[in-house]
C-alpha cells in the first residue's frame, strides 16, 4: 500500500518534446495560435501578441499540466517558447 501511494504522488517526467507539444497544444486550442508560428524561438508577445493577462492564462494551464505552480518571478522573465519549455522542464 506504501508503495501505491508513492506512485500516485510521483510527478511524470517529461521530455522537452513533450513539453513544446504541450505548449503549442494549448497555444493553438485556448489561444487560437496558428501552429505553423509556433517555433521555439518564437517570442510569445512580439510574434504572438500575447498580452499579460495571457501570459498568466498560460502559467494557470501549464500548473494544470505540471501539478506545480510556476513562481511569477521564474514567469517574468519568459520570452520565448523555449524558455517556457525550459522553465517547465525545471520545475519537473
């Protein structure tokens, strides 16, 4: 039974493709982003246009997938979808 609920609280690791497939998922499904302009260097403000009520939609729907809330200074500093992506893969 111990080891049941070690599994259960055990958080998924993911790989980076995962994550950029995440992202761009909730990108084109909650934001209606164009897939094809969704690259890893792609600026989320500039390039995408999101603004800061966006970006914090985002950070709530990415905690969704990670179980783990993403610090606001960690998400001020995000730019890029890379950096999304990096700073997802550090919280896991």
């Amino acid at each position: 039974m111990f080891e049941a609920a070690i599994r259960i609280n055990a958080v998924k690791k993911y790989t980076r493709d995962e994550i950029f497939d995440k992202l761009k998922s909730i990108l084109v499904e909650d934001f209606e982003i164009e897939e094809e302009k969704i690259q890893a260097e792609t600026n989320l403000f500039e390039d995408l246009e999101l603004d800061s009520i966006d970006a914090v939609d985002l950070a709530v729907k990415l905690q969704g997938f990670t179980q783990k809330k993403i610090p606001p200074e960690n998400f001020k500093q995000i730019r890029t979808i890379n950096d999304v992506v990096l700073a997802v893969e550090e919280l896991l």
